[in-house]
C-alpha cells in the first residue's frame, strides 16, 4: 500500500524519519489481509460465477478473471481445487493465485458407475455434497428410474492430489422415498439426512467405511421429546463442524396442521445414534416459516460450531423470511441470539473461519457481509449482484 505521504518532498520525509526514530512502537499501517474468497453462481444450475477476495475487514474486491464460466453446478471448494456437478459429468478445476478459478483438471462421468440406476442422464444427478476434508464427494442419485418406486442412491468418489476423481462405492435403497443431501458430522465419521417431503418422522444415517464410501447403519437409533396433543415431523439434520453434535429441525404434528419449527439439539454417540435431552418446554421456536407450507428453512453452522444460523425465503416483506443466529453449547438447548434481515427473502448463508457470514437473496439481487461473533453482529458491506443462485465460501 502506497503512504498517503509519499512523494510529498524530502522535508517531509526527514520528518516523518524524526517522528518514528523519537517514537518506537509506532507501526507502519499494512493492508489488510485475504480473510476468504466467495464465489456465486448466478441464474441457476448453469449460470456464471462471481468471484471475490474478502479482506480481514470484511471489504470486497472482483477476483481477476470473474465472472468465471465452470461447467454445471457448483458443488464444493477447498484452497486449491474448486468442485461442479453437471447433468451427468463431475469436474474439478484449479484454484490458482487470488483465488481464480482456473481450467479443468479433470472430469468423472458418474452415470457409467454403481448407483445411477436411481438418477436420469436426461435429468441429471439431485446435487454433490463435498466432506469436510475435501478428499470425498458424494452424488445423489434419485427419482430417475419409473420402473424403481423411490430409488435413492449415493455415490462416493475420492478425490486424488491432481483432481482426478476414483470411484469409492455408492449405496441406494429402493422404496426409500426422496433423500435430502447428506450432513457430514465434523469427524468425518457418520452422515445425516431425511426423506422429503416434509411429513415423516424418520432420521436416518450413514457411515462412513474404510474407503470413505458411504454405508448403511444397521444399529441406528434416534428419537424425538413428547409433544402433548401431537407428535414431531423431523426435518433437516445439521451436524457440527466440531464435537458431536446435530440439530434437527422438529415440526409440531397436531391433526389437521403444522406449528412453527422448534430446534433440538443431539448428541452423537461413538456408534453414530443420536438422542436429546431437550424438551417441548425448552427447544426454541424458529418464526421463518410458514405453517403447512413445503418450504423450510435452511441451516449451517459456524466453523468454531459455537453459532447456528438459520435462513429463509418466504417471499418480500413476509415476517417469516431472513435469518436467525442462536447460540450453540453442545447438548444443551439452543438459544436464539439475533435475528438479520427479517422480511427480506434468503436463498443461503455461509460463513468463514473469521467471523464473517455471508448471505444472499435472489429476491434483492444482493450479497450481505456482516461480521458475527458470541459477543456483536455488525453489517460490513452489501453489493449487488443479479440473481444469486449459490454461493461457495472458501477460508484462506
């Protein structure tokens, strides 16, 4: 960074020496560092991404190269290899200097492999979750086949050192109803997931085996607190980034209509089964939703696994869109701590390992920058960008 007194005369330089030589702990101002880069995909599975660099201080600059112009959905990104997943082609590119997205380093045709017998090469595949290593990524394979009622599948691929993807194993269960994309707990050990549409109660699980291959659980078991008068439908499990952790999304079920979500926190015990010790009285009550509506909220944790966030799009100016952040401490109950945005329609958020969540609204063609920790939320910075589809976060 240029010193706003450089070039103002050799007076002023020997002053500005004097000053610093009479006082030693004055330090020079340094440019803030790269804190992230955020990529969004606009305009759907198809569309163009947008490439930033976040400074420490939460400002934005354009990647050099952006918007870049990857084939398919993006899926996934670690510091050096960015992750797609087209109608029926898995790609890995490069992440070079700065962040740009650079050309393919490979490309896996998944419907060649077990478990496509689920999904439809006319369709597609249903979306690509990567792992918290970034070594393994998993297709979801689904409602492809007539001849199969409800055919499901998962297919795992390793990732290799130059991009390369090697098939691990799939699984798929027919009659097993939709899947919803697997939540990968922080040890790498277990996956979480339900069955769309929202009126079930059943939690299921995976495993993860030698291979990295996703696997069925034989010994599961979960369960959810009384509810007087009803039961609870389960929906979208979130595991933690760090400990043992999951939450659930639990929909009072009484006869005849849905009552506003409450949080459960689980415990993971060593063989993968989940419990709570929550109650109907304690879990708190979420307001992004709409009652009897097929639209819930989405969630995520915060890296350090001591936040929650949950968003929604509910449309302009309803009550029920925006985002809540709760506080999380491990089995105890979940406690809501801000709420941002409220009104205003939110596709996804994200975070990065430091403090910045990130979130965008098709609605409002606008990416939001706030700065949260467990003690202040501050809005850093808002852009505009035409209709965000998904968005990628990656901590430097």
């Amino acid at each position: 960074m240029m010193h706003p007194l450089r070039g103002l005369g050799l007076a002023v330089s020997l002053l500005l020496a004097s000053t610093l030589a009479a006082a030693p702990n004055a330090r020079a101002q340094s440019t803030p560092s790269t804190a992230a880069y955020v990529y969004i995909q606009i305009q759907g599975a198809e569309g163009a991404v947008y490439g930033f660099s976040v400074s420490s201080t939460a400002q934005l600059n354009a990647i050099s190269g952006s918007p870049f112009k990857p084939a398919g959905q993006i899926a996934g990104s670690t510091p050096t290899k960015f992750f797609t997943a087209g109608k029926d082609l898995l790609h890995s590119y490069g992440i070079g200097a700065n962040g740009v997205i650079e050309p393919q380093l490979a490309q896996m045709p998944v419907f060649e492999y077990g478990g496509s017998v689920c999904g439809s090469s006319a369709n597609g595949q249903n979306g690509a979750v990567l792992d918290h290593s970034g070594k393994y990524i998993f297709v979801l394979m689904e409602n492809g086949n007539p001849q199969i009622a409800n055919c499901s599948a998962y297919q795992t691929y390793e990732i290799e050192n130059d991009g390369a993807f090697l098939f691990a194993g799939d699984i798929a269960y027919a009659g097993g109803g939709d899947w919803s994309l697997v939540s990968i707990l922080g040890n790498e050990k277990y996956a979480y997931y339900t069955n769309v549409p929202l009126q079930t109660d059943s939690a299921e699980a995976f495993q993860r085996d030698a291979s990295g291959a996703l696997q069925g659980m034989t010994q599961f078991s979960w369960s959810t607190p009384t509810l007087n008068g009803g039961w609870y439908d389960v929906f979208a499990p979130d595991a933690s980034p760090t400990g043992n952790y999951l939450v659930l999304q639990l929909y009072p079920y009484y006869v005849n209509h849905t009552d506003l979500p409450q949080l459960a926190s689980y415990t993971v015990d060593d063989k993968g089964s989940i419990s709570t010790t929550n109650t109907s009285s304690n879990m708190p009550t979420s307001a992004l939703y709409i009652p009897g509506s097929s639209v819930t909220p989405g969630s995520t944790f915060s890296p350090a696994g001591n936040l929650y966030a949950l968003y929604a799009d509910n449309g302009v100016g309803n009550a029920a869109s925006g985002i809540e952040i709760y506080n999380f401490n491990g089995a105890a109950p979940l406690a809501l701590y801000k709420t941002l945005l409220t009104d205003t329609p939110i596709g996804q958020v994200a975070w990065d390992s430091s403090n910045h969540l990130y979130a965008i609204s098709q609605s409002t063609n606008t990416l939001y920058v706030f700065t949260v920790t467990p003690a202040s939320v501050t809005e850093d910075t808002s852009i505009s960008i035409g209709s965000p589809y998904k968005m990628i976060v990656v901590s430097e």
